[in-house]
C-alpha cells in the first residue's frame, strides 16, 4: 500500500488542495515538512483574506497543478506580476527572456502578415490584350 508521503511535491511545485482550516485554494509549495504537511502560498482561495499569505496542508489533500507553459505576450505579463510580487529575480529574468522573445516573434509574424497583404503592389501589372 502506497503511503500518503509518496506524493511527489516539491518545493515551488503549483498545487491545488484544502488547507487544514477547510479552505480551497490554489497557490505554491514554500515549503515540504516531514511531518505530511506542506507550506503554501496561497494565489487564489474561497476565503479571500487568506490570498497572499501562507497556509499550511496535508499532503495527502493537495494535488500538483499540471505544467504551464504561458502562449502569449499578456500571460508573461500576469506571470511577471506574480514573480515581482513575490520577489522572485530568477523567474522573474527566465519569464522577461521568454517576454522578449516572444514579442520579437509576434513583431516578425504581424510584420510578415503586412507584407503578404501589400504583397500585390509590388507586383507587375499584367498587360490586357
């Protein structure tokens, strides 16, 4: 039989659980304790008063949120707002890398779409006969 302490969480993981007071929310692991508890700092919850600061849960009454992977210019916003709000410089550099990169892709792809839609001016006109 697999033990509740066999549940892969680990430090900076984004969760999704019930804190031991009862409350639902969404936040990220600050810290793994030995005794089957983890330390959360909650993002989103059912008890408003509680987002921003920490909680603690049971291991075996948080789940680990899937992967993120942000796909456009105003999710590496929002992102960069969470990294500077909690004072986070590493992410917060990776997240301002992927900003700029993907600005310059969605520069080239709108500047790559006007030239296709003046594309027509540059060619030859066609003699009628």
């Amino acid at each position: 039989m697999a033990s509740i302490y066999d549940v892969k969480v680990n430090e900076g993981d984004w969760v999704s659980g019930t804190t031991l007071e009862d409350e639902r929310f969404i936040g990220y692991v600050e810290s793994v304790e030995g005794n089957g508890l983890v330390k959360v700092r909650i993002t989103q919850c059912d008890r408003p008063e509680i987002i921003g600061d920490w909680a603690e849960a049971k291991l075996s009454k948080v789940a680990k949120m899937s992967e993120y992977e942000p796909s456009g210019e105003a999710a590496l916003r929002s992102l960069i707002e969470i990294a500077l709000m909690t004072r986070d410089r590493e992410w917060f550099a990776e997240l301002s890398g992927k900003l700029t990169a993907t600005a310059a892709v969605e520069a080239e792809n709108r500047s790559g779409q006007n030239r296709m839609d003046t594309d027509f001016l540059l060619q030859r006109p066609s003699r009628l006969n």
